[in-house]
C-alpha cells in the first residue's frame, strides 16, 4: 500500500515538473513569436493571434490531463455530462474565439452590435471585446480546455 502511494506522489511530482518546463518553454516561443513580429513583421498576425487563443487552452489541457489519465485507465462506460458541456464549454469556447470571430464576416461588429443594444450588458460586452487585453479570452480558454476533458468520463457498470 505505501509502495502504491510513494508511486503515485512521485508521478504527481514528475508530472508537475514537466508542466513548468511546458509552460515555460510555451512563454517562451509566444514572447518570441511576438517580438519577431512587432520588430520585423516575419510572423504573421494571425499567427500571433491564434497562439495567444491556443496557448491557454493547451494549459487547460495539461491541467486536466491527470484525472483524464485516471479516468481513462479505469473501468466501466463512457459518459458525456451534457449539462456542464452545453453551459459551461460552449460558451467558454466562444469567449475564447472571440478574436478569431472579430475577423469573420459574422463578427464584423455584428455580435457587439448585438449585445450592446439587446442584452443589456454594456460593460460586459464591451469588457469581453476589448482586445486589449485578452484577459477573458485567456480565462475562458484555460477553462475550455480543462472541461473539455472533464465532461467525458468513465463511470461504472
């Protein structure tokens, strides 16, 4: 029994060690990435833009990937949990491509149009298009990615 516990806190310690290197290898490359581009225009915009909406949802990702390892080791049936999918992940993901959506047809001011005259969440609405700062996007996108895996799981027979 104390084998199985001493194996199970050294992969915990293993595993959060190669997740700082990770995360830190990923700041890394974005803040190079960007720097190329604000200095010689190398790299696309897009580009940019689409590491900064990848990135968070890649660390949600690596945040949730223990108890999915777990999940899918167990035994018993798969199960989605089609609440939390459709009111939590989905609009998550939407927040989270919201820069992408700014550059689509749909998105040109259509959406803030929209929520600025029907919703009546003026300051939330335009909290969440300020592309200033791509702080709700980053929050969402870190929580997209850990229920994305969170929603699918094994429960028993």
């Amino acid at each position: 029994m104390k084998e199985k516990i001493f194996k199970y806190y050294w992969m915990q310690i293993i595993f959060n060690i190669l997740y700082f290197f990770f995360i830190i290898f990923f700041i890394k490359v974005g803040a190079d990435y960007q720097k190329d581009y604000l200095e010689s225009f190398t790299v696309s915009a897009y580009f940019c833009l689409g590491y900064t909406v990848v990135f968070p949802v890649f660390i949600g990702l690596l945040m949730g990937l223990p108890r999915f390892i777990s999940n899918l080791l167990g035994s018993g049936h798969w199960e989605v949990d089609w609440t939390k999918l459709i009111s939590i992940v989905l609009p998550a993901f939407i927040i989270t491509m919201l820069p992408f959506i700014s550059f689509t047809p749909i998105g040109d001011n259509v959406v803030i149009a929209f929520l600025m005259k029907y919703s009546g969440l003026n300051y939330l609405s335009s909290y969440l298009f300020n592309f200033s700062s791509l702080l709700p996007q980053t929050i969402s996108g870190i929580i997209f990615g850990y229920l994305i895996l969170m929603v699918i799981s094994k429960k028993e027979s």
